[in-house]
C-alpha cells in the first residue's frame, strides 16, 4: 500500500513535534508502516500549503518581509508532492496541539485549515495524533478546543496504528528512525521514556495523569538512539514524559544508566524536559548536569504561586517546594559553559485562567518571581500561557472558562508586569552584554533582521540587525537585552 503521512505537527505537555523538533508520532507510524512492507512517504502541513497556495513555488520576499513560516518546513517530497499525493492510497494525518505556542519557524495545521485542504483528494484519510483523542486540540490559549466537523476522514483515532504501549513502541522505533531521510532540515529528536504521572489524580487542567505511569526500558531508548543516529541525527531532547526526575521512580542507578549510553554517542545536544519541582534532588541533578549538553532546562510546571489555586487545582508543588528545587538546580547546573549558556538551569511555567484565580493570584506569582531575583537565583524561562480546558479535565468539567473570561482584560497586564520586571532583569543576568553565544542557527529573517536559535530545549533567541545568511551556524556576541530575547552580533 501507498501510505503518505501529513505532519501537521503536535505540542502535548510531554511531547514536542513541531519544527525544529521530530515528535514521536511521525516516527513511530512510519516505522510501524515500513515493518508491515508499505511504501511510507513523509510530508508536512508546510508542503501542503505551498503546493495548495503558492502553486508549489516558493515565495520570494523582499528585505522588509517576513520569511514564509508557514512554507519554511519542507520535506525532500515538497518537489514531487502531485505525484505523491496522486499515488496515496492512505493518507495519515498527525495533529493536534495541548499546550499552545509561539513558534519561531513554523505554524501548526488546524483542523480548520487541513479539512479544506485534502477534502478532496479520493483516498482513504485517517486522522491521528492529540487532535484524534477526545481532549481536542486549538492552537491558541484561552479557548476552548476546535470545534471542527471530522467526517471528511474515514477514521478518527489517536491509536489507529496500535502502538500506545511500550512493547508495541519498541517494536516500531528503531525503523521509524528512517524518516528524517526524508526531511531536508536540522531536527532534534522528541525522545519518549515515560507516560503518565505518579499521581493518582492529578492537577485540574492536565490529561496527562489518566494515562497509565509506564517506564521505558533504557536498552530500547537506547536502540532508537543508536538507529537515529545512524540516519545522521545527533540532537536529542529526552522530554516526553511528564517528569524526567520521576523515571523509574527517580532511582538515582536507573537515570545513568539511561544516561551514560547516549552522552557516549557524543550528541550535539542531549537536553530534557519536564520535571516535578516535587521530585527534584541532588543526586540526579549531578547526573543530569554530567551527562547532558550545555543549556540544559528542566520546565516546572508551577502554574501558579497563589496557595488558594494551587490548592483548588490539585496542582504538583507548593511555592516552598519549587524554591527549593530552583535553589538545588541553580547550584549544581548554573556554571556558565563553553557554549555561551549555564549548563543546566530551571524554567518554569505559569497557567492564567485557573480555578480560583484572583487578582491576589498575580500578586503571589510576583512575590516568589522578585523573591528568585533577589536571592540571586537564576530562570533560563518564564513560560506564561493561558490555560485551554479540555474536555474530560476536572478543570473543564468544574469551572471551563469562567476564569479566563473573568480575568481576561488582566492577562496583559500581568504578563507584561512579568516580563518587564522579571524576565528583562533575568535575561541580563543570564547572558551579560560580550557573553560569547555559539552554534547559534539562523533560522527567519524580519525586515532587515534575523532571528536565530542554539538547538535544544527552549533556546533563547537572539536577534542580528542584519540579513544572515539562513540555515547557517555563527557565533554570537550579546550587545543588548530585549524582555525574552538578546541582540547579537556576529563574531
Ligand atoms: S504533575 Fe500535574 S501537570 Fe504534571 S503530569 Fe501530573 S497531573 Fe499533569
């Protein structure tokens, strides 16, 4: 059979699969397809719109443009996509995103957008990925999920091709690796070693703990490590799954001996994701700072320093909890390394429109944000959105959105107060005015400037006034702080 897999791209909070990431999703079906003799070929969103929009010719634009995000991420079958879409017998459409986001070179598809797109075309269409799931999807935060007809396709299942457990995942990664021979750019790996939460019920807006906590074996991870670079990828980010601490009940032994085997293979970029500010000690900190790459950073998802909310939402850590785990990775991982950034570092998240939010709520946040300045403790993120509940939370089923109605004339507000006093303050901290930034990509052009990006988990971009020359490396000297991004020059 003739398969064609549609990467509309997929943001789940443990799991990122939109450029310059691979997500697992992509990679799993294909090896799934291929082991069963199918002839599998990998297309995304991006070549879609420009065969669809831009009669397959890649648009040009002139030194005050923007570059074309929305085309930026072709495949090597963006050439050929007539023929490849006229041959498709099953097209298999991945979509879906949970945690919304700002991208800086690529646009997630909609269901929306992509219903129109390939309603025509005869063959049989499945779609799959967190959009098939009964949570939904919508790209932006503060609303409620898309409410798309699906009938345009024959099958709608997040688990069409059967591979949700471990075993049947072992038994498809390592061939599903051969995907990226088809992908033009640079990707990093979205690395899968765990599912689930430990807690029993878990934080009001997240679907993520009704999902069995399952550990992957470290001689599978392994496997697949080794068959991506074999096809020549050597970035790796070990970010899906809800806490990196929590793997195999954070036994200090079982996270090296995870470890220890893909920093041997000497990556460019070994990052994680994710972490329980609960679950975070000293021990594990020392390994994850050994064994990754520079520019490391665990995300917290704190979502809030009101006590009132984190109590009404179940959430993971109280405001004590987190400080402490800010300190313990600030001491172990803040040595600025070779690269320009601290080796590791925290981040942490923060969700408007919770249960119980007032504006008492935004006060708490900023107290423990300016408490992090002032003891001299450093944040490589602060990541704000607004919360999107979905179907089958207790946050949707209790309260939906009567708080991001309620306090929605604020959010700016208080995330601007954030940004101005925090982020900026950190920002300078972190990379000081002559801090050398290396291996920086240069990725889109806006005007005459160009925006550029380390690889890895949340890299912070820096901004060049002048028109690089894209897809290009360059080392970079920091001149100047903007609230969540850095000015550069090239040295
Ligand atoms: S700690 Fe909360 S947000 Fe994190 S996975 Fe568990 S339930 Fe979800």
């Amino acid at each position: 059979m003739n398969y064609t897999i549609l990467d509309c791209y997929t943001d789940e909070p443990a799991g990122l699969g939109v450029p310059p990431y691979i997500g697992t999703y992509p990679r799993y079906i294909y090896g799934r397809l291929k082991k069963k003799g199918n002839d599998v070929k990998y297309i995304t969103i991006d070549d879609v719109r420009l065969y669809k929009k831009y009669d397959n010719q890649i648009p040009t634009i002139t030194e005050k443009q923007r570059s074309k995000i929305d085309v930026y991420n072709l495949t090597k079958n963006s050439k050929t996509i007539k023929e490849v879409l006229d041959k498709t017998e099953v097209l298999v459409v991945i979509l879906g995103v949970h945690t919304p986001g700002k991208y800086l070179s690529a646009i997630p598809g909609t269901l929306r957008e992509i219903v129109p797109l390939i309603e025509d075309s005869r063959c049989e269409k499945i779609l799959t990925g967190p959009a098939a799931s009964h949570h939904g999807t919508q790209l932006e935060g503060g609303k409620l999920v898309e409410n798309q007809d699906t009938d345009i396709f024959d099958t709608v299942d997040v688990d069409y091709f059967e591979i949700s457990s471990f075993e049947d995942i072992d038994k498809v990664a390592p061939a599903g690796a051969q995907i990226v021979k088809q992908i033009l750019d640079i990707r990093v790996a979205e690395i899968e070693t765990a599912s689930g939460c430990f807690r029993d019920k878990g934080c009001s807006f997240c679907v993520e703990w009704t999902k069995p906590q399952l550990y992957r074996e470290q001689k599978n991870i392994h496997e697949e490590v080794k068959a991506l670079v074999n096809t020549g990828v050597s970035r790796f980010r070990l970010g899906k799954q809800t806490c990196f601490y929590s793997y195999k009940d954070g036994k200090t032994e079982e996270i090296k001996k995870l470890l220890e085997p893909i920093s041997n293979s000497k990556p460019d970029v070994l990052h994680i994701d994710n972490a329980n500010p609960a679950r975070v000690n000293e021990e594990i900190t020392k390994l994850i700072v050994k064994y990754c790459t520079p520019g490391n950073i665990a995300a917290f998802g704190v979502e809030s320093f009101d006590d009132t909310v984190v109590k009404k939402n179940n959430l993971n850590s109280t405001p004590e909890t987190t400080m402490k785990a800010i300190k313990i990775i600030n001491k172990i991982g803040g040595k600025r390394s070779s690269n320009g950034f601290h080796h590791f570092l925290p981040g942490v998240n923060i969700l408007f429109g919770l249960n119980g939010e007032t504006k008492q709520t935004h006060v708490e946040n900023m107290k423990y944000l300016h408490q992090i300045l002032d003891e001299k403790l450093l944040l490589r993120r602060i990541n704000i959105r607004q919360v999107v509940p979905y179907k089958g939370t207790t946050l949707y089923e209790n309260v939906g959105n009567k708080f991001l109605r309620k306090n929605k004339t604020l959010y700016w507000k208080w995330r601007n107060q954030i940004r101005q006093e925090i982020d900026y303050e950190m920002l300078k901290r972190l990379v000081p005015e002559n801090t050398i930034i290396k291996n920086v990509f240069s990725e889109v052009y806006d005007g005459k400037n160009t925006f550029l990006r380390q690889f890895g988990t949340y890299p912070l971009i820096v901004g060049i006034k002048q028109r690089l020359e894209l897809k290009k490396f360059y080392n970079i000297k920091v001149t100047g702080h903007m609230l969540r991004s850095v000015v550069g020059k090239v040295v």
